[in-house]
C-alpha cells in the first residue's frame, strides 16, 4: 500500500501521558499501558499494532470493552466516536508480546539474552496498542517488573527495588523513541557537567567482559556533549545519558530518549580488535545520536516524509563535529566518496527519490544515502548560501521556534528566510526534486595585451527520475578559484551561483591564462564535467590551496587512467603515475591527505562513470585494467613507496587518534601497491609483526587478494572465535578481497560454516555484503554472484524483513551492464519476486529496482 505526502491528517487526539507496565518474559511479556487521552478533533479512536499483539482487554475509563465495542484489524484497533467520552478520557491495553520470536528486530526483542527496542520507524505497534505516528508525543511513564540486574528505559529513574523499577521522561515524544533494556549489563561510567552546571551521569552498557572496550565510547560521548554546547549552543536535558551496546542490530544506532541503543560493533572498540575506521565510525555515530537529542528528539518530524528533517540535519551535524575532532579537509573528501558511491549511485538507477518523498510504501526502505547523506550535502549549501553568520541565527532561531514540535521541511526553510530574508522557493526544488545535477563547465579565454579576461560559462540539467520527468533548473552554488600558471593562487574561493539553466561569469585583469579550480570543497551534490588537460590537472594535484579540489585533481587523473585502460588503451595513465611520483615527494607532510590521493579509484566508480558516458561497463575488464594500473603505479614509484612504508611506522603505544590513524593509513595504502611488486611478502611480516588490529587487518586484505592468507586466517580464528566483531572482520575480508574468479567459491564455503550465525545482521552483511562489495564477483558473467546473494536474500526475508530489503540495494545498478548480466540479475529479481510470502519490505524493493531497464 502507498502512503502519501499529500494525504497527512493531524490525530484527532492529545495523549497527555502514556504510562507502560511491562513485566518481562522471553516467551510472555504482558504490556499494561494506560493513555490519558484528550480529544482536538472529531472521528474514532484508530490505534496501531502488529500481528504480535495477543490482545487481553481494552478498557475506556476502567470499563472493560465487549469484542463488539472494538474492531480489530491486521493493522488497527478502532473504538467508535460514539464510544468515547467528549473530552479526556483513559485508553488502557493490556496486550503479551513473545519477544524470544521476534527475529525481524523490530520491537522488542532478546539479543543474546538481553531485552531491548528497536521503535523507529514503526516498531512501537509490535509492543501494543497506540498512535504509532511521530506527531503524537506524550511524556512518558514506564514501569518494569523483572529479575534481570538491569532495567532501563528512557528519562529519569524515579524508582526501583527488587525486580522493579521505574522510569519517567518528562520530555513529550513519539513512540518512535521509546526505548527499554534489560539484561545483565555492566557499566563504564562517567559524568559530564552541563554549561548551566548541571551534572550528568554518563553509562555505556555493555556485556561482562566487555567493560574494557567501552571507554572510548564514552570518551566520544563527553567530546559530542561538549560540542554541542560550544558550537550550536545545545545542553543536554535529564540526569542520566545511557548507552546500551546490543550485538543483533538492524542498523547502526538509534537516539531513543536518553537510552541510545547501540550495534555493539559502534561501541565497543580495543586496538587489537578494531581498526582505526571502527574509532572514526564509533565517535561518529556516538555523536550523531547524541546530536539527535535536539534535532531529532526536541524537535522531531511530523511525518516520515520528513525524515530528512532530522537525518540530513544530524548527519551534517556530525560530519562538522569529525571535521573538528581530526581534519576537517579528510572528513570533507571520505564524505564525498561515500556521497558518490552509494548517493549519486542511488539517484541514478531505478531507487532514485528526493530527500524528501513524496511517497512510499514501507518507510522502512527509506533510510537510504539520499535521506541521510543528500538531506546533509543540502544543510551544507545552505550554509554556503547563507553564510556562517546567517546559519547561526536560522539555527538559532529553529531550535526557538519549534522546540517541543513535530516539524516540517517547510518550517525548516521558513526558518531560514525569516532570519536571512533570503527567498528559498528555487532552493527548495533541492528536497523535492531527485537526480543528481550535471554541470557543464567551459572556459572563453580572451587575451588583451597585460593579459586576459576568462569567461565561465555553468549549464546545469538533471536526467529524469523515476516518476519525476521535468527537472527545473536548481540553485548551485559552485565554488571556484583560480590558479596561475606557476601554481600560485591568482584569485580565491568565490562561490558562482547558478540559478538558471545556463550563466556565465567573467573574471577579469588576470595576468596569464589561469587553470581553474572548480567545485572547491564539493561544494554542491553535483557532477561537474569540463575538459581539462593532464597537465592542468596535475597542476592542481600540486599547487591547488583548496584540499578537495586537490584531491579531486589527482582522482580524475586516477580515473581517467583506469577507464581508458578498461575501455581499451593498455598503458593509459603515464600522466597519472608521474603526477603521483611528484606528489609522494611531499606525502608525508599530510599522511591521512596522502592515502586518500593514494588510493585508486573503486571498480565501482569506474564502472558507473562508464556508464554514466554511455557506455557499458565490463567489470573483468575494469578488475584486470586496475589491476595492472595499480602494478604499474607501484613499478614508477617503488623506492618512494617503500620509503614512505617504513617512515609512517608510528612509535609508542596505540591511539586511535587522527595523527597516527593518518600515518598508519599512508603505510597500508603504500602497502597495498607494494604488494603488487612483492607479491605479499611486506604483508606477510606486518601480519606477523603488527600489534593493532588496524595493521593486521591492511596485512590481511593484501594477504587474501595474493592467495597467501591460509596462515593468517587460521591464527585470527584461533585467537578470536569468541569476538563476534573479530570474527564479521573474518567473514568480510574473504569474500570482498578475494580475486572475483574466486571469490564467490569462497563466499560459499564460508557459508557453510556453523560459526555463519545468519540471522545475526552483522554476520549476515559481513559475509553477503563482502560479496557484494567485490564488484567484479557480485557482477560475474555467469551469473554466480547474483544467485548467491539472491539465494541469501531469500533464506533472510522472512527471518527479517528489514535487513533483506535494504540488502537488495547491491542490484539496483543492474541495467548498466551487458546483456548476459542484466538477463542473469532479471532472473534472479524475478525469481524473488514470483516468492510467495514475500516481505512488504523486500517485495517494494524488487519491484522498484525490476521496473528499471
Ligand atoms: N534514527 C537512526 C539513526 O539514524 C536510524 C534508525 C533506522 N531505522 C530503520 N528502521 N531503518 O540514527
Ligand atoms: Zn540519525
């Protein structure tokens, strides 16, 4: 069934207070809630709740309904107007609930002997009865009766004794927030003192044993509060901040009131079992759920269309608190990668949307890059539109405005008219409209006799999307400096902004014709093409001021070399490889900057360029030319690569800090070209040598890719049987750095083994995802590739619809390859689709992305 933007209706009620008693059971949990109820408008009372629900009693103001009272559907409980008080009235349910069966993850559940929640979006209607919409918000009270040691929920504790204890939240929220733990936990604490002065304390949960792996959790959670108050002015608001670390998990993390509720593989964290990625992604996503307390909790969406409102919003948020804590020039150019290759790939295949829908079917399937990564590169040029004076008050002003609301994308925009009069309507067309923007730059150069005037003129146009043929043109602003022929800056950044479909802009008085540096710090969500020569381009490598266009320079060099080596030129890439060996003289000044323009361009990035040209990728080929690429850039630049890799070696004791991650990155993407010159054998010494499992984990991928990783793997396993998150690291690497031929035979075997806990998301997306990951294996000819992952997806979706559906992603770029494949990826969506039985989840997403092509 469709749900529409079009189509929202405020609840004819006010729920006053929701009180919950919960007594806990792994096959029997009874839920006794009590809603005190408050009519705002005419028509019945509609409750929802899922299948789960084993309904008891209904009561109104303590009288007991008959069945004929109530009707009850798949979906809803409906009680007539005329059934119901005029004015406030008590709704109570008393409901049981089998969490132990719960394996979709959705509601409340058992993880390994732990009870916990997962309500966002619609969970709350598998624990009973209620106004499942994230308009409705009620203070909460909950009580809960178990012999568990731990028993959490959101708020304040007012409350507890043997077997009990008592929650309250006194600050009005959706059931989407809603959150309760039990289990027996161990805490790391700590306490943080608020601006005003008041104190905090500060838990993260964790099983025992684990205790020595939550610090830097809680560290990153003292650094986020700390932020929030510096730079947006935000305090946090109860007495206690718990973090509660879970290992079955749909997603990352989920901002529930007070009691955040965690993957346990972004919290916990020790140098000799995660990378120095884990850290980044731990206090990342430690700080966009806390973020979320204010954009997300005291402000929240009044509908799940809006969900941009509140993810774009916190992701922006968190990429800037990244962007401080390490270097704000890394953060900027991974954020892009990311952006590119999951963002721009969505927008262009057959799942393509608006960050802000206007439809969906299970808004389960919408958690995608577009909302949360797209909804953020927007906030981005809104401040860059606006300037930093400019977002300061419309943010200050948003958090006035609407605290303690349910908001809209128009009231977002509205607060940034109000506080810098500037007219957003064109800008607007940026949440609505999907596709990615393509930009044409090109340069009139007109020389006078001291020198010149250069003449840029921007066209913008978008390809239609699904359902959205016309695409007017949008706001862009286009950050551009200029930079003389020695390399010296000639002009700064200024920000071009293109408003019709095409403009032009003159610069003038210029000495020498100057190489444009366009898009500086990817300045908008779009694809910029212009012609520029090698030579300018490696200019920009070295000389460009600004980090990302620098980068950018260096990756379109990259790309170049690999899609023409692909497409038929055997030894393209000379300017490439001389313009990497110029850099790596001075690689060392920026380590964390060196790897990223180390690192080469993803077969996957090659492959949606191809066809973003028109033309049909061959993922053999791309595999083979980046292959021999890589051998060749590590063959011209051997001495100083080897060079590199012994001078980043970081002294001393681990730290997951940004200096020594940055060194430790340079080593391993030295490492990694090296390896196409020793044939593994620097792997082979740094998996015996290295003490962190950043190293070991570098060491290990080139291990595998080179067939010498039998040894390695056996140790791992040994030493590591017990760590689930060690062991998904296991499960990953095999299958996503294997070579392609072998990689699916691989995949299977791994498959088979009794440790495969499929059912555990992060077990299950190690090992199917690594597949997917390695593009030329998924993308095999014969078709392998989709079949395993199509036979998987099969097996997961009636255990858990929710993590099948959004796996199906990894087939969305089907129609861009050949013949053979699109009709083995055809096969594979059809042959799901005819399933009965199919999820809701699962069956929108193999429509959408069959319907392609
Ligand atoms: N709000 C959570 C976060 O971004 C994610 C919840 C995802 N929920 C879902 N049903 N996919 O922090
Ligand atoms: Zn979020």
């Amino acid at each position: 069934r469709t749900r529409f933007l079009a189509d929202y209706r405020p609840w004819p009620f006010t729920v006053l207070e929701t009180r919950l008693d919960v007594t806990l059971s792994p096959r029997g949990t009874r839920v006794r809630s009590a809603l005190r109820l408050s009519r705002t408008g005419p028509g019945d009372l509609v409750l929802d709740g899922g299948k789960g629900l084993r309904t008891r009693a209904i009561s109104i103001d303590g009288r007991t309904l008959d069945e004929a009272d109530l009707s009850i559907g798949e979906e809803t409980l409906t009680i007539g107007e005329a059934l119901l008080p005029d004015s406030e009235f008590t709704f109570a349910a008393d409901v049981e609930i089998d969490p132990q069966d719960n394996t979709a993850l959705e509601g409340l559940y058992l993880s390994g002997g732990i009870f916990c929640t997962q309500c966002e979006a619609e969970g709350f209607r598998h624990i009973t009865w209620y106004p499942d919409r994230p308009d409705v918000m009620a203070p909460f009270r909950v009580t809960i009766r178990s012999d568990l040691p731990v028993l959490l929920s959101n708020g304040n504790p007012v409350a507890s004794g043997p077997g009990l204890a008592e929650w309250h939240d006194p600050w009005p929220k959706p059931a989407y927030l809603f959150a309760l733990v039990a289990g027996a936990l161990r805490a790391v604490s700590g306490s943080f003192t608020t601006m005003s002065g008041r104190q905090v304390a500060l838990n993260v949960w964790v099983r025992p044993g684990d205790e020595d792996r939550a610090g830097f959790a809680l560290d990153s959670l003292v650094r986020s509060m700390r932020w929030d108050e510096q730079v947006y002015g935000r305090e946090y608001d109860l007495d206690v901040f718990n973090i509660v670390a879970v290992d079955d998990f749909n997603m990352g993390a989920m901002e529930n009131k007070g009691l955040n509720i965690f993957n346990s593989k972004l919290v916990l964290a020790s140098p000799d079992t995660a990378t120095d990625t884990d850290y980044e992604r731990i206090e990342a996503v430690i700080a966009h759920e806390y973020f979320h307390n204010w954009t997300g909790n005291r402000i929240t969406c009044r509908d799940w269309f809006q969900l941009c409102l509140k993810e774009g919003l916190t992701v922006f948020r968190d990429q800037q608190f990244t962007g401080d804590m390490r270097s704000a020039a890394v953060k900027r150019i991974e954020d892009v990668v990311t952006l590119r290759a999951r963002q721009f790939r969505e927008d262009a295949g057959p799942l393509a949307h608006p960050p802000r829908p206007d439809r969906y079917e299970e808004i389960n399937n919408f958690y995608t890059a577009t909302v949360y990564e797209k909804g953020a590169e927007v906030i981005g040029m809104l401040k860059r539109l606006v300037g930093e004076d400019g977002y300061k008050a419309a943010m200050d002003l948003y958090f006035d405005r609407h605290d303690g609301d349910a908001a809209t994308i128009e009231d977002w925009l509205k607060v940034f008219e109000d506080a810098t009069g500037r007219d957003l309507t064109q800008f607007k067309r940026w949440y609505t409209d999907a596709g990615t923007p393509h930009v044409v730059m090109t340069e009139d150069w007109a020389a006078t006799e001291a020198g010149g005037t250069l003449t840029l003129t921007l066209a913008q146009s978008t390809a239609p999307t699904p359902g959205q043929p016309d695409k007017p043109p949008r706001v862009i602003p286009l950050a551009v400096g200029l930079i003389g022929p020695n390399g010296d800056e000639v002009r700064p950044t200024e920000i071009l902004e293109l408003t019709e479909p095409q403009q032009s802009w003159r610069f003038e008085g210029l000495g020498a014709r100057p190489v444009v540096s366009a898009h500086r710090g990817f300045s908008a969500p779009i694809m910029l093409r212009r012609t520029l020569s090698e030579a300018d381009r490696a200019l920009l490598l070295a000389h460009d001021t600004d980090p990302f266009a620098r980068w950018e320079a260096g990756r379109s060099l990259g790309l170049d070399a690999l899609i023409a080596r692909a497409t038929g030129t055997a030894d393209a890439g000379a300017a490439y490889i001389a313009a990497i060996g110029d850099f790596l003289r001075d690689a060392a000044a920026d380590p964390a900057f060196a790897a990223l323009v180390l690192r080469l361009p993803p077969e996957e990035e090659a492959a949606s360029v191809i066809a973003d040209r028109g033309l049909t990728p061959d993922p053999d080929a791309i595999h083979a030319a980046r292959e021999a690429l890589a051998h060749d850039l590590a063959a011209a630049n051997e001495a100083a690569l080897a060079g590199l890799y012994d001078a980043m070696v970081v002294p001393g004791p681990y730290a997951p800090d940004a200096g020594p991650a940055g060194r430790r990155a340079l080593r391993l993407d030295a490492l990694a070209l090296l390896t196409r010159l020793d044939g593994g054998d620097r792997a082979a010494a740094l998996w015996d040598s290295a003490s962190n499992m950043t190293e070991k984990m570098g060491a290990l991928g080139q291990l595998v890719r080179t067939g010498r990783a039998a040894g390695a793997l056996s140790q791992m396993e040994q030493r590591f049987r017990d760590n689930r998150l060690v062991m998904d690291k296991f499960f990953g690497v095999q299958p996503m750095a294997a070579p392609p031929a072998d990689a699916v035979a691989v995949a299977r075997r791994l498959a088979q083994r009794p440790d495969f806990d499929w059912k555990n998301p992060n077990r299950f997306r190690a090992l199917v995802g690594g597949l997917g990951a390695n593009h030329a294996a998924f993308h095999a000819a014969d078709g392998s590739g989709y079949d395993f992952v199509a036979d998987w997806l099969i097996r997961l979706d009636p255990v858990n619809p929710q993590t099948a559906a959004r796996m199906f992603s990894l087939f969305e770029t089907w129609p861009r390859y050949d013949a053979t494949r699109r009709a083995h990826a055809v096969a594979a969506l059809d042959r799901i689709a005819a399933l009965p039985g199919l999820s809701g989840n699962t069956a929108e997403m193999v429509t959408r992305i069959r319907a392609a092509g």
